[in-house]
C-alpha cells in the first residue's frame, strides 16, 4: 500500500524500519503520549512483532514518510472488524522537529480516505490521554469527536488521567470533504 499526499507518503512498515521504531517507541516524551507500558522496547521486540504482523491480516502497521523519503511516523491499524466495518488507530510522529507541522494529520487523513472510499469502513477509534492536548486538537481537525470518557483510565507517574475516546464516521469525513 501507498498513499501519497502533499507532504507525505503512508506506505507500509518493512522490517528495514523496525530500527526506527525502537526509537521513537523509546523516546520517553513520546511513551508518554501513546498506549501501552511505558517500558522500553527493544531491536528484538520489535522485530518479532514485525515477524508475526506479516501473519496477522488484522492489524495494518504504516510508516508516514516525508516525499523526499524519510520515515517520520508509524501508524497501527488495529481491532480491524469486518462484521461492522469498523477498527481503531494508533499513531505517532517519531521525529519530533516534524511536530506541529501538519503531517500526522495528512498521514492520517490520507488512511481514512484510503479506508472510507477503497475499503468501505464506516468507522475509526482511538484513544488520547487527558494531557495530549496536541493530539486531541490535531484529531479534532481531521473531523474526529469525542464520543466518551474513560474516567481515570490511566495510571501514570503515580497517578490516574482520564482517557478520550474519539471516532470518526466515514459519513462525518465526507461532509468535510465537501
Ligand atoms: C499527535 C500527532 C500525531 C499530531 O500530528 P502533527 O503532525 O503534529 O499534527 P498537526 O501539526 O497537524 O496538528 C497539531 C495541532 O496541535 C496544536 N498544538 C500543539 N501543541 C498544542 C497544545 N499543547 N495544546 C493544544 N494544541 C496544540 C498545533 O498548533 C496544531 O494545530 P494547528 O495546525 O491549528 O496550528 C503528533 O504530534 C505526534 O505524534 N505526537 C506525539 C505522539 C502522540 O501524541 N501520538 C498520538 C497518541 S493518541
């Protein structure tokens, strides 16, 4: 898969840029912002993963590159159900000086437009932590809403935040094409 848009490019993860990942995954800045423990993963660890991901059709694992090619990003698609059309996403810019520049949210708006109209999904979750006001604005922009809260549904730094869920609709996505 290759998506490109106009300062980016989603394609898929290859075992080339499990390196990568391990570092952004480490960055303790950003493992304070994305799910999962906030240990530190490791070249294996990952690396596995990206053994048994080439097995599993239910999860997507994306790079967002820049045009000229470099890998700025990772995105999972993941808890893909076909039944109801529907899955959840997870993403992060790993190379930080690209924060705040516009290219998480054209990588993820070039995804929803590839699942919406190519793949006929009717709906996209995910989950922000109380404290990533970045990304809750960012996602806002794209035309996700915040549907609920998980009240003290995270337990960091030795105490509890609330978790957002948020989703999109294929429906809500198309108007803001208009
Ligand atoms: C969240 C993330 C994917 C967004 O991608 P991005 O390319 O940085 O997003 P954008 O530049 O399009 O938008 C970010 C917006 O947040 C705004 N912003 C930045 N810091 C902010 C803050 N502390 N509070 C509110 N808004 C903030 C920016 O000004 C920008 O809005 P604007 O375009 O209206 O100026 C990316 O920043 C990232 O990966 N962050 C670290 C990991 C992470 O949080 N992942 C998401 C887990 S749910």
């Amino acid at each position: 898969m290759k998506l490109i848009g106009e300062k980016v490019v989603v394609r898929n993860l290859t075992r080339a840029d499990v390196p990568m990942l391990v570092k952004w995954k480490n960055d303790p800045e950003i493992a304070d912002l994305v799910r999962g423990a906030p240990i530190n993963t490791t070249f294996e660890i990952e690396n596995r993963r990206f053994t048994r991901g080439m097995d599993d059709h239910d999860t997507l694992r994306l790079i967002i590159e820049t045009l000229p090619g470099k890998p700025i990003g990772f995105i999972s698609l993941g808890d893909i159900d076909r039944d109801n059309h529907k899955a959840e996403v997870g993403m992060l810019i790993g190379e930080k000086e690209y924060w705040d520049g516009g290219f998480g949210t054209e990588g993820l708006k070039l995804l929803l437009e590839y699942l919406f109209f190519e793949m006929d999904f009717n709906r996209i979750g995910l989950e922000v932590f109380e404290y990533n006001t970045r990304a809750k604005k960012a996602y806002q922009k794209i035309g996700f809403k915040v549907e609920g809260i998980v009240r003290q549904g995270l337990f960091r730094k030795s105490r509890y935040y609330d978790i957002f869920i948020m989703g999109i609709l294929k429906q809500d996505f198309a108007e803001l094409l208009k």
